[in-house]
C-alpha cells in the first residue's frame, strides 16, 4: 500500500520554473533519498508533500489515516516547555490516558467497592500498558542521549537551547511521535558523527516509511533502499542506495547517449535521403519524410532523448509545420550533445613537486594552549602520497592541530617534524584567503594571472559554477559555494602536502562528487578533517580519532568502513579490556582470558531466562486479575502499583540478558 502517490507535479514561482513532471509513490515501510543539486527544488517538493505549500499543477494523494512527521530543514523550536516537556507532548494520548487514570483512582477512593469503575479503571490500564504507557520516559531518554543530548539538558527551556540544539529536540519530538511516514529535510545537520550514526541505526529498525532529503552519501547508503534525483527538467527513481544509485546513473546515462547517438544516425539518414530527393522523381516521398523528420526534432527538442527513448514517435505530441530542409538540418544538429550529460568530475590537481618519504612524524606529542591541553599524541607518522582523515568532536582539537602542523602553534611538549620538500596548501573551514569585494573571475586571476579569460570561465565550469555566476561577489556567495572557490584556487597552486578542514561542508552531493575526483586524483598527501564518512571511506589510508574523554589521538590504518567495523568490535569488548588497534598476539591474550569468565557470563544468561520466565508469569497473572478486578480498591492499586513494578524489573532483566547475550556470541 502506498501512503503518498504524487502525480504529474509542477511548482512555479512566477515565471520560474522549479520543476515538473514529478511522478512517484511512498510505499509503506519504504526508504527513499531525494538528491540533486542546491536550488533544484527538493526541499520545495517535502513541503508540497506535506501540505506546506500547494502545487501549480498535478496532485498530491495521501492514503487515509497516514500520519507524517516532518523535519524542516532550518527547523527552530520556540516556547516556554523545556526539551523534556517539549519531547512528552509527542506523546500527549498517552498522557491523557495517564491523567485519566489517575482521575479514576481518586473517584475509586471516594467510591469504594464501585464496580463500574473498578472495570474501566482494568481496561483503561490494560490498554494504557499496550499502548507502552510505562516507557515513554525511558523512550525519551534514549533519544535524546542518541543525539548528542545531556541529562542537565533535559530541564533547560527551549529558549536557552541553541539553535542546533533546538533542531535537534525537534527531530527529537518527531521520532518520538512515531508517524507512519518520516519526512526528513537535512535531518543530519548540527549532528555530531556519533549521533549520526545513532540516526542510522534508528532509521533502520524502524518500523515506518522514511522520505529524506540528505547530502550525508554515507547515511544514504546505510538506510536507502531508493534514490529519487531531481534535475533540471528531469526526475528519475533508482533502486538501492547511493552507491548503487552512482553505477546505475552511469549505466542509464551511457544507454541514452548510445541511444542518442543512434537516433542522430537514423535522422542523419533520413535528411540524406530528403536532400538527395526533395527536388527529383520522389518529391513527395521526401516531403512525407521531411515532414516526419520535423516532427521528430520537435519531440527531442522538446522532452530530450531520454523523453523519446521507448515511446512510438504517434504517442508523443510534436504537431506543427514542416521545416524547410536547411533549417531541419541546422536543428539537427544542435541536438549533437545530449540534454542529460555527467557532471564534468575530470578536475586535474596535480603535485608538481615531489616531497620526501616521510611528510610528518610526531612523537610524546601534547596539542593545545598554554593551561589548556587538548590532546596527546605517542607516536605518528604520515608518509607521502597517504591521506589522513582527523575525526573528532567540535572542541576536541582538530583545527588547532592544523595550526600546529602550519607552524601558527607551538606543540606544549613532544616532537612534531615535517619532511622535506615541502609544499603545503590549507583550506580553512572559515575560507579566510577569499576576497568578499572580488568576483569568482578575479579570484582564479589573482591566483593564476597568465590564465586568459576564456580559460578561467571553463575551469570555473569544472566546479559547477556557470554563466553568471562567474561574475558574482564573494560576498554573496553561499558556504557551499566559498567551498568549491576555496578548492578551485588551491588546486591551481603548486602543493604536494594539502591540509583541508571540512571541504565537503555545506556542500551538496554533485559538488561533493567533484572534490572527492579531485582529491583521489591528487598526488601529494593529504591530511583531512571532515565529517563526510563516504569521502573518507573512499581515500583514507588512515584515520586519526581524537578522544576527547581520554584526552588521546589513536591512529587506524585503513578506511572508514574497516574502522567502524572495529570500533564496534571493540566496543563488544571492551569489558575484557581488548583495547582498540591491539596487536594480534594481545588480542589472543584477551581472548584466552575472556574464555576463563565465558563461563559465569552463561551462568548469568541461564539465571536472567529463568527470571523472565518467572516475571513473564507474574505479569500475566496480574493481568489477568485485572481484566476482572476485585471490587477492594486499594487491592487494585497494590495490583497496579506491582504490575508496574514488574514490567520495570523485567525490561531490566531483558536488557541485561541481551547485552550480555551480544557478548557471549
């Protein structure tokens, strides 16, 4: 069953066009991803799809009963309440039944041995019980620890709350509101990796539909199952997630070029034909195919190839006068280049200059601000031509060790050298070396003087800025697009060693396809500091995590996919002191001491089952004395108040069980 079906949508703004033709359904339990380029309309088309805004034409039909949740990107709570209160009325039914039974209990205290309310006050508990009445707190709790709340945030008043943390208790509320379909604009921003990570897991045991719109490439491919891509003048479905969208993409486009290339070879063929005939014995003959070539170049015209791609040429309507043979022949051939091409990805950066072997070698190394260190460092070294990804928290200490390499910072203690034959190149978050006053012209010139205009107009083109756009101000440039200027100067300059914190910011997902070909084309070493796990995942040699609790950096040599796979085993074992990047010979060591304890962890398990069992029983029990309550009212509060009791003993007892469950296994 579908819950949303839209059909055939368009949204103008006056004369503007946002786009058209938008066809596609939301099945129950689905996983869909919308991308496209900044601007092309998706956040448009959520806000259509729940009601926010009315379509210019089409239809938008919604399954009855569907509930939506919906996280606008840019959302920003107001109010009195505080978090906690904030994220309780995302379960105000419950509330009410709560309230409701706490109404009847004073009734039953005034009216004791009252059978009537005896018997409501059994069936309103029992559906209050089903309905996860005795967990709605604990529901809470955990959605907010998962993204990135504290236990003294709770009680805070939205107002005091910054602006991240204000989203943030809204996509809160909205996933505590459990709808049947989540419509999610950006719901990664002001979201640490951890608790995106969090996001993902939760996404995918949902039970519900997901509709989101995300630039996260590695969030998408953990909980798409399909991708919806808005262009200009085009929208098509792929199935799987990004990654399988990204082959799919490739394989659909070199159809239709091929495709193309065939038809021009048909239609060549035909005004050949019409040239060689129009004035000879088969005029007429030539007329009927000058006429049907017309049509022709009309619908291609008019829908592209891919419009026209499997359709009967009498299916599509291309009603109008014949075209004299000179002007089919010129239109022709302005259809030469497919309307639907790659983004040009092919940006060279290359190191002119070699460096040495060894770019950075650190050692008993101590990062920070005289009284306020940050991070230790025992040992690390980066070799030419690897890539390093610098993970951690806002505040932990990854920008100021990028000051450090630079030489803007002293090290508090150790040892920090860099190799020889160095060219280094830094890209800061706050894009500081750009010119507000300049234009995006001036800025590759100032960089690169002996570059003639035509030259900086088609490299500029190479990181998606276009026509006008190449005569805009820095000043009014957006982040994304200060990103993409910031990188198109650097990689005009001559580096062998690139520092780069958070290129991939504010950019959207074709932008950051375009930097990741660059990087891993790139020929001199990178180090890195992003949030983007996909980039890292894809060029990353090593990764370095700076723990803030410990106050330590660790090094991981391999890609993100690899690294994550070994933070949550080390996490499983943790509790048997396997510590993470151990040697092989510890690992085994652990091992064989983990197996002397195995055996009281299985005495545990065996312990917990029988005492499930046992409250399983007693719950039961209870329940069903409920379901025909004794007519003694203080003996149905003693049962109330034990079956409470109960239901909390035994989620404890579950979620030991499993957690030590995971650990046995």
């Amino acid at each position: 069953m579908s819950l949303i079906t839209v059909a055939n949508l368009s949204k103008s703004y006056g004369t503007r066009d946002v786009f058209s033709g938008v066809s596609f359904d939301v099945p129950a339990a689905a996983r869909i991803a919308l991308v496209g380029i900044n601007g092309v309309g998706k956040t448009t088309l959520l806000r259509i799809l729940v009601g926010e805004e009315l379509p210019t034409s089409g239809e938008v039909r919604r399954a009855r009963g569907t509930r939506l949740g919906y996280l606008p990107q840019g959302a920003d709570l107001t109010g009195d309440r505080t978090l906690w209160e904030e994220c309780q009325a995302a379960f105000a039914p419950l509330r009410a039944q709560e309230a409701k039974l706490a109404q009847l209990e004073n009734e039953m205290a005034k009216a004791q041995g009252d059978e009537d309310l005896l018997q409501r006050y059994g069936a309103l508990q029992e559906a209050f019980e089903r309905a996860g009445g005795y967990h709605y707190d604990t529901r809470i709790r955990q959605v907010l620890s998962g993204l990135g709340f504290e236990e003294g945030d709770h009680h805070q008043p939205l107002r005091v709350l910054s602006g991240g943390q204000r989203t943030r208790a809204l996509l809160a509320r909205v996933l505590l509101e459990a709808p049947d379909l989540l419509v999610l604009d950006e719901p990664t921003n002001h979201l640490d990796v951890k608790a995106i990570e969090w996001l993902e897991g939760y996404l995918n045991d949902w039970k519900g539909a997901v509709l989101l719109v995300s630039h996260d490439r590695y969030l998408l491919d953990k909980v798409a199952d399909t991708i919806l891509e808005m262009r200009p003048g085009g929208f098509e479905r792929y199935r799987g997630n990004y990654s399988a969208y990204l082959k799919q993409r490739v394989e659909r486009w070199e159809q239709r070029r091929q495709f193309a290339e065939a038809e021009l070879e048909r239609l060549y063929k035909e005004l050949d034909y019409i040239r060689r005939n129009i004035a000879g014995q088969r005029t007429q003959q030539a007329k009927g195919k000058l006429s049907r070539l017309s049509r022709q170049i009309r619908a291609i015209e008019e829908h592209g190839f891919a419009g026209v791609e499997g359709k009967k040429w009498s299916e599509i309507g291309t009603a109008g006068r014949a075209m004299r043979v000179e002007e089919a022949a010129q239109r022709l051939k302005a259809l030469e280049a497919p309307r639907d091409q790659l983004p040009n990805l092919h940006v060279s950066m290359q190191a002119k200059t070699r460096s040495g072997e060894i770019v950075l070698r650190a050692k008993a190394l101590e990062i920070g601000y005289p009284g306020k260190p940050l991070f230790t460092v025992d040992k690390l070294e980066l070799r030419r031509c690897e890539f390093a990804a610098l993970l951690g928290p806002n505040g932990a200490g990854k920008t100021t060790f990028l000051r450090t390499i630079l030489g803007q910072l002293s090290p508090l203690a150790g040892e920090l050298k860099l190799g020889a034959s160095l060219e280094v190149g830094y890209s800061s978050q706050g894009h500081e070396g750009l010119d507000p006053e300049l234009t995006l012209m001036e800025e590759i010139e100032r960089t690169r003087p002996d570059m003639l205009m035509g030259e900086v107009r088609s490299y500029l083109g190479r990181f998606l800025f276009s026509g006008d756009e190449h005569f805009k101000k820095v000043a009014v440039l957006s982040g994304g697009e200060r990103s993409r200027l910031a990188l198109a100067k650097l990689a005009l300059t001559d580096t062998n060693f690139l520092l780069l914190d958070e290129p991939t910011n504010h950019l959207d997902i074709p932008s950051q396809e375009v930097i990741q070909a660059m990087l891993s084309e790139y020929q001199g070493t990178v180090l890195l500091i992003t949030h983007d796990r996909y980039l890292v995942d894809a060029l990353a040699t090593q990764i370095w995590e700076i723990d803030p609790g410990s106050r330590t950096l660790s090094v991981f040599h391999g890609g993100y996919s690899q690294y994550s796979a070994e933070k949550e085993t080390r996490l499983a074992e943790e509790g048997a002191g396997v510590k993470f990047g151990s040697s092989p010979d510890r690992v085994a060591a652990t091992k064989r001491e983990r197996g002397e304890s195995q055996w009281r962890r299985w005495q545990r398990l065996q312990a917990l089952e029988e005492r499930i069992t046992a409250l399983e029983a007693e719950l039961g029990a209870i329940a069903n004395r409920l379901e025909n309550p004794p007519k003694d009212r203080a003996e149905v509060e003693g049962l109330s108040r034990a079956y409470g009791r109960l239901e909390s003993d035994l989620q404890a007892a579950l979620q030991e069980w499993e957690s030590l469950h995971e650990l046995a296994d």
